[in-house]
C-alpha cells in the first residue's frame, strides 16, 4: 500500500516526451492531408494566391513544391514547437489553430523557406530549413539557413516529395481548395472553386455562420454539412422530410465563429459541446423560415408545425389531403407509381389496419364491387394532432366470413390462423369434407369514430384466399 507522506500535494498537466515520438501519427500522411493543412496554413497568413507545382523526382515519385504570398513566417522555431502556432491573437481566438499544420509532413520531410512581410511590404531577409522526419520527432536538429530564393516580396514556399502522381496530386489540392476562400492554382491552372453554399434557397447569418437550407439536396449518411474555409466534415446537421415526400437540408458556411470547437488538429469532426446542439437547432428554425418564405408553402407532420410555431414561425396546417388507399401486391419486383394525395371527404375511412396481401386484394375487389373504394385512404401517422385527420373515421380491423350450408364461420378459422390447429382436410366443424362454393362471403370493416360508437361496415364479395399467408 502507497504512503499518503510520499504523494505529491499537487499535480499539473505536462507534455510528455513520449507525446513528441508519436507527433507523426496525429497525421495520416496522406498528401490530402498535406494540402488542407497547407491551404489552411497559407490562408491564415493573408495569402490571396497559393501555387502548386509539381516536377519527377529524380528517385522517383513526385517533387511538390507550394509557395503562397503571405506575411511568411518570421520565427522559424515555431514549425517544431508542439501546440505553439504563432499566429496572431485575432486568428487565435477566430479560429483556435492546433499549431501542428506543417506536422502533416512529418512522415514525409520538407524544405521551407519564407521572407517575413512588413506593413510596407518591405522586403526582409528570408531564411531556409530542411526538416527532415528525425526534426519533428526532437531527434535531430536543424540548422537555419539565409535564402535570397525565399519568396518575394514575402510569402512561404515548402518542398516536400511524395509517391503519389501528379494527377493525384492535383485532385488532393483540388478537393482541399474547393470550398476554400483561397486561389489554389496547380502548375499554373486554376482549380475550381465553388460556394459550399450554391443552390441554397435561402442564407442567414447566426453566430458568425452562415445557414443555407435546399429544399431537393439529399445529404446522404455522413455527407459534408459544415465548410470550416474549405475544411468540410458532418455535423448532423438537421434535415427535414415533408407530408408530400421532399426533404429540406442545410448546411453551414464558417465565417468567424469561435463557439464552434472541432476536434484537433485535423478538424475532422466537432467537439460534441452545448453550442452544437445550439447551432442544430438554430438551423432548424432556418430550415423552418425558409420553407414559410417558400412560393409553395410545404406541409409538416403536426409535430414539426408545433415545433416551427413554438420557436415563433406561423406554418399553415397540412391540407386536408391523404394518398388513396391500394391493395399490396405479393409481387416484391412489381414496383407501382402511387397515386396522388386527394381531398378527404364525408365518410372518408382511413385504413389504419394491414391486411395480408391476399385480404387487401379480396377488399379492393369488393370495395369496387360496392362502390366504397374511393372512401378508403392510406392512414398517416405523420398527420396525427391535427384536427381535421383525427376526426376521420378509422378502420381497424378486417375480418372476413364464409358462410356455406348454412354454417358461418371466419377465414381465419378455416386457415387454422384463429389459433386452433389446421385439420387435414380444408374442413370446418358442420361444413362438408369438400368446400363447394360457398353460399356468401362478407368482409367486415371494424370502424372507430372519434365521436361516437365504433361500427362494422359488411361488405359482400366474391371471392376469398384460403391459402397460407404470408407468402410472396
């Protein structure tokens, strides 16, 4: 047992030496990676231009040489100092950078040089390091070196070698500039940049971000929701389905928003924190005003219109439309367009009950035969609380009769699916060992009114399934 006199009285949070032997696995080493790191790095230096160039290496693989035109770097000990990023109290605060960027090369190695600028862009003198992966593990030193070549009249330009082709390369830079505020060129061509928020049909400002909601984007599972300057990832945002079947999305632009913590220092994914769940439901409420400003106002299930009216947003109750009801069919490649959504009417009957295939093709048939099938509509939860869906009547239970010699007795009986066991013979007590047709047989719908007595509607038809259910 420990003695309580040997314990320390305090202790204080350190960075192990150990951490420094590890430093090259907080990076997958992947060029990608290399070059959002890069890209970000040059942005925050004020860069307006990043170039990319690319040339054979004489051992192979491929020399990658970027050079941007920002304030360049004025201490070089920062490169190596772990968690120290040296950037200025603004940027720090804005965007909380990991000051590891340039470790994204520490597998690899690379040659920097930078010219630090002044405010009247004054050239300084530049200076030039090779950090070789031994330099970023703390196991090798480097040596400074003055560079008249260092970028003019000042900026950063690293050097590094990778195994990957040049059109590899280029697709790396042009993911990572896509979204990003920087112009990235590669061996004098400019790659693509859009908005992350083009197409959106409605932007708002909130807490330095900015909302863009689509109403037709399908994001997919874990599609890039968040643009941290051309840094994309998922955040969950929210999306939201409507009673027509579109579902809106949004998604959000960084502009200055120091509330937003993403986990470091790749910036993959978000600190799961209050804020988040703050900004999922500010874009909501975004999604919410967009679709109110909308030409065409679409329908919510009442919980999403409780909720859009609780934050403040007058949505339009769902009109009183459902989707016709039509029997199923056993055919699981028989892939039928759905018919249209119509106006309920008096003595609408929402089929809140689901037959097996087989009973829902008995029904329609008679149903037809009867001249019921119009009131018959598809039953959607979606629509529960509003007043108008809860006042129909409900049909839930069908059940379906055979009478012969006299005798009734239910389908279900006969089928042996009422609990008993099946006979041999398709046989009933008092019926004969052979069904003949039979002198009837009734579908009942057992019908549920809000504001009144439940009732059976009988039906008669012409035909019925005795076979085994369940069956494709």
């Amino acid at each position: 047992m420990t003695d309580p006199s040997h314990l320390p009285a305090t202790i204080r949070a350190r960075v192990h030496d150990g951490a420094i032997d590890r430093v090259s696995r907080f990076f997958n080493a992947s060029v990608a990676d290399a070059a959002a790191e890069l890209i970000q790095n040059s942005r925050r230096s004020g860069a307006t231009r990043l170039d990319v160039a690319t040339e054979d290496a004489p051992e192979g693989g491929t020399v990658v040489t970027v050079t941007d035109d920002g304030f360049g770097i004025a201490d070089p000990t920062v490169l190596l100092s772990f968690g120290e990023s040296g950037w200025d109290a603004a940027t720090a605060k804005r965007e909380d950078p990991a000051g590891m960027g340039v470790y994204a090369l520490s597998k690899r190695g690379c040659v920097i040089s930078s010219r630090p600028g002044t405010a009247r862009r004054v050239p300084m003198p530049g200076w030039r390091v090779e950090l070789t992966p031994d330099c970023f593990l703390g196991k090798q030193e480097a040596r400074i070196d003055s560079c008249e070549d260092a970028p003019l009249p000042s900026g950063t330009a690293i050097s590094f070698r990778a195994e990957e082709g040049r059109e590899g390369i280029r697709a790396a830079f042009a993911a990572a500039a896509r979204h990003c505020p920087l112009a990235v060129a590669v061996n004098g061509e400019a790659v693509e940049r859009t908005s992350f928020l083009d197409g959106a049909l409605h932007v708002e400002r909130w807490q330095g971000l900015s909302f863009g909601v689509f109403d037709s984007r399908f994001p997919g599972f874990n599609n890039s929701d968040l643009n941290f300057h051309g840094l994309t990832l998922s955040v969950c945002l929210p999306t939201m389905d409507t009673i027509a079947g579109g579902t809106w999305s949004v998604r959000v632009d960084v502009d200055a928003c120091p509330e937003l913590e993403l986990v470091l220092p790749a910036r993959r994914e978000a600190v799961q924190s209050p804020f988040l769940d703050e900004m999922r439901q500010a874009a909501r409420i975004a999604i919410y005003r967009a679709m109110r400003g909308a030409d065409r106002t679409p329908a919510l299930s009442h919980a999403r219109f409780t909720a859009a009216r609780k934050a403040g947003i007058d949505m339009p109750i769902a009109p009183a439309v459902l989707r016709p009801w039509r029997p199923a069919i056993a055919d699981i490649d028989d892939w039928r367009d759905t018919p249209d959504r119509d106006p309920v009417r008096p003595g609408t009957l929402v089929m809140a009950v689901d037959p097996e295939t087989q009973d829902q093709q008995c029904l329609w048939r008679a149903a037809e035969r009867a001249g019921i099938a119009g009131r018959l509509f598809e039953a959607d939860r979606r629509l529960e609380g509003y007043a108008w869906y809860d006042a129909l009547a409900r049909v839930e239970g069908v059940r379906i009769d055979v009478t012969e010699a006299d005798v009734t007795q239910s389908l279900d009986a006969l089928r042996g699916t009422d609990g008993s066991s099946l006979p041999d013979t398709v046989t009933a007590p008092g019926l004969p060992d052979t069904l003949a047709r039979p002198e009837a047989i009734h579908i009942h719908l057992d019908v549920a009114h809000r504001d009144g007595p439940p009732e059976t509607i009988a039906i008669p038809a012409d035909v019925a399934f005795i076979g085994e259910e369940g069956t494709w």
